[in-house]
C-alpha cells in the first residue's frame, strides 16, 4: 500500500499510509504543530520545543505496533492509529494549563477530550473532504483504496463520516477499559510511551526513561474475561514494566514538576485567565472554526494587544523568564487516603503562618526602614504576592491503574488472568514496588522577596529547606 515516511529523532522513521495521511493534512491535526508539548517546561528545558504534532505521529506510530500485535484485522489496526494520530486534537493552547483554568471556568469538565470528540465528529469529514479534493489521482486512489479495507465500499464523504464515528468509539471505550482505548491511552498505552520516550528526549534527560518498550508491546495480548475482551500482559515483562513506570515517576518529579517549570505553568495560568474575558473565549470556544485558530502564539499575540499594563507586564516577564520563585515545598504522602483532599487548606495554612510571622516581626520594631515597607506590603497584599500550586498526585506502580481501566497480567504457566494487586500478593517482593499516592504543595511568590522573607526568618523552616526538584 501507498506510504510516506516522516523521519522522527525518537523513532527513527514514521510510516503514514494514505488515510493517515490525509487526515495529518487537515487543519485539525496541522495546528498541532503550533501548541507546545511541555508548554512551561520549555523555560528549564531549552530542547523541548517540540510540539503535540509531533508527539501525536509518535503515538499513532506505537499504537501501530501494538495494533499489528493483537490483531489481523486491517480495518481495526487502521482506526487505532487513527484514534492515536487524533487523540490529542482538542488541546488548546498551552495544553492542560488551558484545561485546567478556561476549560475548567467554563464548565466543559471533560475539557480537551469533549473538544476533541466534537472536532472529530463535526470538523474533521469536511476538512478530510477539503483535503483530499486538493490531491493527485494517484493519491486519491490510495485514498480510496484504504477507505474500502476500512469501513467498506462507501462514498466517499459518507466514508469519511463513518471514519469519524468508529474512531470516536474507541475513545468511549474508556468508560468500559475497552482494549482498543487501552492500547492508546491506557496505563501502558501508545501516547504515555511516546510522551515519556519524546519528552524525555527533548530535555535531555534520556537516563530517566531506560525503557525496553518493544519487549512490553510484544508481550501484551488479548484475552477474555467475563464475556469480554480485556488487554494483559505477560508477567514476565513486569520488571519491564515497573521500569516505564519508574521512568515516568522520575519525569514527573524532573521535568512536569520542575519547581521552575510549574512557576512558567502558573504564570500562563494567570495569563489564560485575563484572556478568558479580554479575548472572550467563552463565545469563541462556542465555535469550532474559532477554536481552531487559538494557538500558544495567538493567545499571546493578542494579549499584547489587549491587554492592559498589567497583563503587559505578566507576558514581557514570561517571556524574559523573570519568572515567579517557590519560597516553600511540602510533600505530603499518605496511605488509605487521598492527600489531595489536604494540600488546598494546607497551602492556606502555610501562607497564613509566613503572614503571622511577619506580623509578628513587625510588631518587635527589629526591622530596617526599606524592609519594614516591604513587609508591610506583603501582609497588606498578601494575595497579590502568594500563589497556590497543588500538581498532580505521583505515584510509581499503584494497581488501582491498572484495575479502572481493565487491564491486566496475564500468566501462561497457570492460565490465570490476574489484577496487579494479585500479583502482588502472589509474588510478596513486589509490594516494595508499589506506591503510596504523593501530593506536592508549593507556595510561590509573584514578586522575588525570597531574601526579605529568609533574612527575618518569616517561612516556615522545614518549609524553607526544601530543595527537591519535584
């Protein structure tokens, strides 16, 4: 069948046969290539620039080998690479920093994924319809030579709409633990092996992800339980897979959760909330033509045009890396709980003691003319100068993954289909790989009084010393 290759510095080479090509070549999946991979990360890392264009062929390329491993089945193998190729199309700009502030304020809870299924379903048959009217015969012909083995002898348009369906339904297979969805986004999915692999690459920090990738993929298999079709894998490939586990750990705690990387994170946050009313968004994201023209260059572009002094200000310090600095760090780590439901009203508390301190530093009359008039300032304006950032709870190897999304271990020798925690239990010497849940709390200030704050003893000690790059 017709092909092109895109040469890739992770995979060396990325086959794209002619669906895939032409749904590459829509608008939907080019802009990609204009919303970063890392987005915050870049300004710690200067090599990750890379972007969710590039990230998606990576993923599709995985899932392609997954696919051929599990199945024989042309038209399956062929709408899970698309399904991977599409999985990351309803980001907007920024990525999860856009999810977790404008998506968020305007109720859209399942955020890029409801975006992602909506431009699927209602942008993408026309864009492919656009597409391939641009195209010579001979790749029409291709074209149409994989829409047959796919969905059938269809017309084209109708062909495309089909394509559109199905590829949705494999992610509504998320809510079963389809084995089609997990082979994209599951626990060991296609899109956490290019994004560990990809980002690791980027930032250089390649040591961190020393994983056997193709062992694990060519040991996972389908089996049936229950009446339904599950994805397990062979338990000889489980220290393989504590080690992309371990590996994605070490690139939350390295690079996603860099102290500076989520200071540049925060700061794009507050800058994406002065654009949810200046550029209003509200209505724009009401409109999918709208939507696809938003990007991490036009969002800031137009904010600068905009946006008043102080908006201003926020986007020439981004942009400098005069960036917002952590004064304290907490992990917090507990076992039949979530430490979530503790790190808001911790952070609170911790603020509310550094205010406490100074105060009472003040109040003893101790303190320089300059230093009293800064310290002044930050009690009288102490939510101007203190930011909250609560990230993502980290965990190693946690079995309740793999049981919410029906994926299993799968042991030959005794045909048993068993969950992690079983194996655990079989096996006593793996419980030392599993984890409890970690919550990372962290006070940043917008202003760098870092020095003020140490000098006169105002943060909390064992808050003050921390100095992991989590």
């Amino acid at each position: 069948m017709f092909k092109k290759v895109s040469r890739d510095p992770v995979h060396s080479e990325i086959y794209l046969y002619p669906l895939e090509i032409l749904v590459a070549d829509t608008k939907v999946v080019q802009r990609l290539r204009f919303l970063s991979q890392l987005a915050g990360a870049t300004m710690v890392y200067p090599g990750a620039t890379h972007t969710r264009f590039a990230h998606s062929l990576g993923t599709m390329h995985i899932a392609g080998i997954y696919a051929r491993n599990l199945f024989d089945d042309h038209s399956r193998i062929r709408l899970i690479r698309l399904a991977a190729l599409l999985h990351d199309v309803g980001h907007g700009p920024f990525s999860h920093q856009f999810d977790d502030v404008v998506f968020k304020k305007y109720g859209y809870e399942d955020g890029h994924d409801e975006f992602r299924d909506r431009l699927i379903l209602e942008k993408l048959p026309e864009e492919m319809k656009r597409v391939y009217n641009t195209y010579n015969s001979r790749l029409k012909r291709a074209v149409e030579e994989d829409v047959t083995k796919t969905v059938g002898d269809l017309p084209i348009e109708e062909a495309f709409q089909e394509i559109a369906k199905r590829v949705v339904e494999i992610f509504r297979g998320e809510e079963t633990g389809s084995v089609d969805f997990n082979v994209i986004q599951g626990p060991l999915g296609a899109d956490r092996l290019d994004f560990l692999l990809r980002d690791s690459y980027h930032s250089g920090v390649g040591h961190f992800a020393p994983m056997n990738v193709d062992r694990v993929l060519r040991n996972s298999l389908v089996r049936v339980k229950d009446g339904k079709e599950i994805l397990c894998y062979h338990v000889k490939v489980v220290d393989n897979i504590y080690s992309i586990l371990f590996s994605r750990f070490m690139m939350y705690k390295n690079v996603y959760f860099h102290k500076t990387s989520r200071a540049a994170d925060l700061m794009i946050q507050e800058m994406l909330s002065y654009a949810c009313e200046i550029l209003n968004l509200e209505e724009r994201l009401k409109d999918l033509d709208e939507f696809l023209e938003l990007t991490d260059y036009s969002i800031l572009k137009e904010l600068e045009m905009k946006g008043d002094e102080r908006v201003k200000k926020l986007i020439n310090r981004f942009k400098n890396r005069d960036l917002w600095k952590m004064v304290v760090e907490r992990p917090f780590s507990a076992e039949g709980f979530d430490p979530s439901e503790l790190s808001l009203s911790a952070a609170q508390n911790l603020i509310d003691r550094i205010v406490e301190n100074i105060r009472s530093v003040l109040e003893s009359g101790d303190v320089e003319d300059e230093d009293k008039k800064i310290l002044s300032d930050i009690c009288e304006r102490k939510d101007d100068y203190f930011r909250i950032d609560t990230p993502y709870k980290l965990t190693i190897f946690h079995p309740d993954e793999f049981l919410q999304n029906n994926v299993f271990l799968y042991d030959p020798g005794s045909d048993e289909v068993l969950t992690v925690d079983e194996y655990v239990k079989k096996y006593p010497a793996y419980k030392l790989m599993v984890s409890n849940m970690i919550q990372i709390v962290r006070i940043y200030v917008t202003e760098d009084v870092r020095e003020i704050l140490y000098r006169y003893r105002v943060v909390p000690e064992d808050g003050r010393r921390a100095v992991t790059r989590w």
